[in-house]
C-alpha cells in the first residue's frame, strides 16, 4: 500500500447529522461547508439528510496526483443524491467503489451512485470491488419467530448497467494506484465479538440457514505518511477488534492512526461494548471516529475512555488528516 501526503473523507451519508459540536481543527461540519460554498443564510433547504446507513467519500494526494474512492452508498438513491448535490461533491474523480457487505443500508443506492459517477466521468465503467456473497436474500427472526427478510443488494446485472465494472472477489485487493487496500474476508479471532447474531440467509434450495459470521465483509484502508495507517469499516459485523486486528497484521510495519466507520455495538451487540473499549487500548489510535451503527451507548463510552480522540462522524463532515 504506497504512502500518500494527505487524506480528505466526506460523510455523504450518515444516520446523525451534527454541525453545532464544537470542531478540531481537522474536520469540517456540514454548516461551515455549504457556507463557505455560498449558502446565504441557515436554511433546512440546504441541508443534507441523515439516514439509516453509511456512505463515505475517500481522496487521497500524494504530489501532484489524486485517487478517490467510494465507500458504500447507503440505503437510498434520494438521500444519496440529495447530499452529493448540496454538498457540491464532483463525483467525476470516482477511480474505484466498494461495497463494504450485503446490506441494504450501504447498497440501496448503489445504482444511482454509479449513474452519477458515470455521468460525470464521460461514461467510463468504474471498478467496482464486492464479495460474491453479499446478494443472497437475509433477515432476522422475530421475537414471534418470523423472517424479517431484507431488501436485496443489487445484482450484477443491474450494476453493470449502470456503470460498474464488477469485480467480485473474496481476497484482498488493492485499487487506485494501490493507494487504497481493499481487505479480504476478515479472520473472526476474538471470542467475543460473533457477527450479527440472529441473522439468517437463504439458500440456493429455498431453505433457511443461520447467517451470524457475514464471511462477506471486508474493510479499506490507507496509509497517511507521517500518521499511519487509516482504517475504513462500515458496520464491523466482523467486530472492531478483529478489523484492527487484521489491519496490523496485514502491514505490521505501519502502525495504526485511526479508524472510521459504524462500529455496530448498538442492539443486540450492546453487551460487548465494555470489551471492546478495553481491547482498543492496545492499538492507541489517535482518531476513533464512530458513526452509523455504533450507538449512542457506545460512543459515550468510547468518548469516556478515550476524551478528544473520539470524533464523532455526521452527514456533510469532512475530515482532513
């Protein structure tokens, strides 16, 4: 994975929206954007929208060259589109797009977000990395003991019709000038954090088979000269402390800086989230930025035992590290 100088993240989707906390100095709130691009006045007619789900723009600069990567595009093309248009984004530097797993919240609006891309690069197909386990149909069973099922993730027919050039794959990968990691399917190490627990996925024959491992997820990351290593995860279904853990392990000499992403210790998963602040000490990440699928129990505990480190993320923020 090469070093690059600098790196700039814009949340386009987000479950929180959050521009009156107060601001370190590497960071933009959605507010201090669209003034500085001409809004006028405050108005909610400017404004992105928050949703359930996540979609995160990455760019990277190494000298005079550039490399930007879509992480996931949330749950809706409306949402998507609507926070892209206020936010002034040019989705024309698009070089690659993951989808983080199978998940209607980070695939819903997959297929317009290839439009837009598409539309804005002059019509060139965009790489676009998945793992072939993520379109099976999944649900979670109810306390009455019915599926809920889930919106599919879109096929690859229908991606490849809007844009994508799908590459599916369970390994790792490299993308953008090998700015950017792509991990492969994450090693399930900790014995307490164990997926996404009651879900379920169907098969090939109609049946109905436990699904809590998700072998479908995978992480990015990047390495910031002077920082280290930054790593994007967008629900940890796989666990935070096995995505941190796989992160080092894969580029041992280049230590940690920062993670990002939903760390899904909300619901069910609120019982391990005294382990899990226990087991990030040992990373020493200078940045925990937790979003999406956190919660808010989470976060108050992360933020109290590790004070400024933990930034939270919000739809329209922009990080500069």
């Amino acid at each position: 994975m090469k070093a690059v100088e600098s790196a700039e993240i814009i949340f386009l989707v987000d479950n929180a929206t959050d521009s009156l906390s107060s601001s370190p100095g590497f960071f933009e709130s959605e507010f201090s954007r669209l003034r500085r691009r001409g809004m006028p006045w405050l108005s909610g007619k400017c404004l992105c929208c928050a949703a359930h789900g996540l979609s995160c723009l990455i760019t990277v600069h190494a000298g005079s060259d550039s490399h930007t990567l879509l992480f996931d595009a949330g749950p809706e093309e409306w949402v998507f589109e609507r926070n892209v248009v206020r936010l002034g984004v040019d989705l024309a530097a698009v070089g690659a797009v993951v989808l983080s797993h199978g998940h209607w919240d980070h695939a819903g609006a997959l297929p317009r977000a290839l439009q837009m891309i598409t539309m804005a690069n002059g019509g060139h197909p965009v790489p676009t990395y998945m793992h072939p386990a993520m379109f099976a149909l999944r649900a979670t069973r109810s306390a009455d003991g019915r599926l809920r099922q889930m919106e599919l993730v879109p096929g690859v027919a229908v991606l490849s019709g809007n844009g994508a050039d799908v590459r599916l794959t369970c390994y790792e990968r490299f993308a953008c000038d090998e700015t950017f990691y792509v991990s492969g399917e994450i090693p399930r190490l900790t014995r307490f954090e164990r997926g996404f627990p009651g879900q379920y996925r169907q098969t090939a024959t109609g049946d109905w088979e436990l699904d809590e491992i998700m072998p479908d997820e995978r992480f990015v990351a990047i390495h910031v000269a002077g920082k280290g290593q930054v790593v994007f995860t967008a629900c940890s279904h796989a666990g935070l402390i096995n995505v941190l853990t796989e992160a080092k392990a894969r580029f041992p000499h280049v230590p940690l800086y920062g993670v990002f992403g939903g760390f899904h210790l909300s619901g069910t998963t609120e019982r391990i989230i005294p382990e899990t602040v226990a087991a990030l000490a040992p990373f020493d990440l200078r940045l925990i930025a937790p979003g999406h699928c956190t919660g808010w129990r989470a976060i108050g505990a992360l933020a109290a035992a590790y004070g400024e480190r933990v930034v939270p993320s919000a739809v329209g923020k922009t990080f500069v590290l």
